[in-house]
C-alpha cells in the first residue's frame, strides 16, 4: 500500500518539478554544451583556416608534429617545408600547429 501511495505521489506532478521545469533543464544543458563545447570549437577551427589562408613563402611555422621549419612553396592542400640547410619535406596543411614565434636570445 505505501508502494502504490509513493507512485501516485510521482505520477501526480504535485511533488516533482513538473514539464516546465524538465523543459528549463533540457533547455540549460543544451547552453551549457553550446557554450562549454560547441562555440569554443568553432572559433578554434575559425582561427586556424584563417592562419592557413594567410600562409605565404617564408613564413616560420611547426607542424602538430612538432617540426619546425620555414615555408618553400605553398599548394591547395599541402606546403612545402624547409626543415634544414637540404632538407624539404611536403606536409597536408590541416597538420600545420601554428607560427613559430621566436625568441631573441
């Protein structure tokens, strides 16, 4: 008999949050992941073709590797990469890091 109070009590909508309040959490997990995952991706992914469209012969870049190197020639989907005096080497842009930014020692 408690069992069957207990489930009436559920199923009433009295004691719970009711519909409004399942559709309010839905509705604040949907923002939390648009803004703890989804934005932050975009704008990465946003930032990074903007640094492959503005590669140009010369510029010092690393590659995801961890290659470091200067640009020779630049194709659609791949770059030519001078890692030492003789040593070239063609690598896909999307494993391009970013700019080499050095130092001054």
């Amino acid at each position: 008999m408690f069992l069957l109070a207990s489930t009436d009590s559920l199923t009433s909508g009295t004691g719970g949050m009711g519909s409004y309040g399942i559709i309010v959490y839905i509705v604040l997990l949907a923002a939390m992941f648009y803004f703890l995952l989804i934005r932050p991706q975009r704008k990465q992914r946003k930032e990074k073709n903007e640094m492959m469209n503005n590669l140009s012969v010369g510029d010092e870049i690393y590659t995801v590797g961890g290659i470091l190197g200067t640009v020779t020639r630049i194709k659609d989907r791949t770059v030519w990469l001078r890692i030492s005096e003789k040593t070239e080497i063609e690598l896909l842009k999307s494993s391009i890091g970013g700019f080499n930014k050095r130092t001054e020692e």
